[in-house]
C-alpha cells in the first residue's frame, strides 16, 4: 500500500521577519487611506494574521505608525556607506539619488507624503517626529552649504544658508506631491535636481551646478 503524499508544511516565519511585513503592510495601508483611515485590521489581512496579531507585534496603532516612519528612514539611507545622511557636497548628491530612487517606490513616497500632511492636524501622533525631522535636516542642509561654500571660497550667511535648506526641503516635497498626481507630466528627478541646483546658485552667489557633477 502506497502512503498518500504528506502536504507541505508551510515555513516558519520569523518574528522579526513577520515585523517587517506588518510594517511594510501599513506603510502600504497609510500610504493609500491615511493613518486615520487606514485599520490595522486592512494592515493584518495583507500579512494574512489577525488584528491582534498585529497588536501582538506593536502594541497599539501609534507604535505601528512610529515604526513605519522608521523604515521610511531605514530605506532612504540603507545603500550608503555607514547607512547615514553624508555631509558637505555628497549631502546634495544623497539628496538627488534619492528622489531618483523614489521614483521607483511610489508606495514609500505615498505613505510619506500622506503622514507628513496629516501630521499637521490637531493631535496626530506623528507631530513632533515630523517637527524633529525637519529640524535635523534643516540643520544637516545648512551645515552642508557652508562646506560647499567654504571649499569655493564663499562665504554663506547663516540666515542665507538656513533659507537655502528651508526651500530645499519644502521644493522636494512639493515635487513629490506633484509627482505623485502627475507621475507623467512631472519628472521626478530632473525637477528636483533643477530645483536644488537653482537654489544652491542663489545661496552661493551664482555657482551653477553641484560639485564634480552629480
């Protein structure tokens, strides 16, 4: 008597890999319907688990959403070399490969876009980690124009150098918005680099282009 084939077992998954699912599950869920408006029980059935399994790995829906800005983070620094923001010219650099990466992810984009704007209103929990990261950045921008100004020999003011990074920040984002209605009319990249070369110009009293050529 021939015994019946025995069925597949399916694999084990692991807790930490499970994790990354839930949290590319929601950035998913949060990218498409908003924090808001996107369920955690929207974000389990992606994974195949339930509502408290999701609750099991995070504990509440704030933690969850803390987690996928985390990953956003993880995900805009993971190929650079100590996996960190670089300095100087090759901020500028990091900062353009990374809105030709976005255009490829339109998922991450979304889910930032979606957060950042909602973060605004009253209460959200994403408020002061939105604050904060614009708060570094626009401190990592300015310190980088005043290298790129020292190594040319030009000396940027501080209120120069800090409006220069306040629009950079502000252009990048409102390129992604616009991109992200308009994917076919609005190039990503190239918008982006345009933008941030014209302001780099202005900041450094008429230098063109990004050193060495990005």
């Amino acid at each position: 008597m021939t015994n019946a084939p025995q069925p597949l077992r399916a694999r084990r998954v692991s807790r930490a890999e499970r994790r990354e699912e839930i949290i590319a599950a929601a950035a998913r869920v949060f990218g498409s319907k908003g924090y808001r408006a996107g369920s955690l029980t929207e974000v389990a059935e992606q994974v195949g688990i339930t509502h408290a399994g999701v609750l099991h790995h995070f504990g509440s829906k704030d933690k969850l959403l803390w987690e996928v800005l985390e990953y956003r983070d993880r995900v805009d620094v993971e190929h650079l070399e100590g996996q960190h923001i670089p300095g100087g010219a090759d901020l500028f650099r990091h900062l353009l490969r990374t809105a030709r990466l976005n255009a490829d992810r339109r998922g991450i984009v979304q889910a930032y876009t979606v957060m950042t704007g909602e973060s605004v209103t009253d209460g959200h929990p994403a408020a002061e980690r939105a604050r904060r990261r614009f708060e570094v950045l626009r401190g990592d921008i300015t310190a980088a124009i005043h290298a790129v100004g020292a190594d040319r020999g030009v000396t940027v003011t501080d209120t120069a150098a800090s409006l220069a990074a306040s629009a950079i920040i502000g252009v990048m984002d409102g390129l992604q918005t616009q991109w992200l209605l308009e994917p076919e009319v609005v190039d990503l990249p190239e918008a982006t680099t345009f933008a941030i070369e014209s302001i780099l110009a202005t900041a450094l009293g008429g230098v063109e282009h990004l050193p060495s050529g990005v």
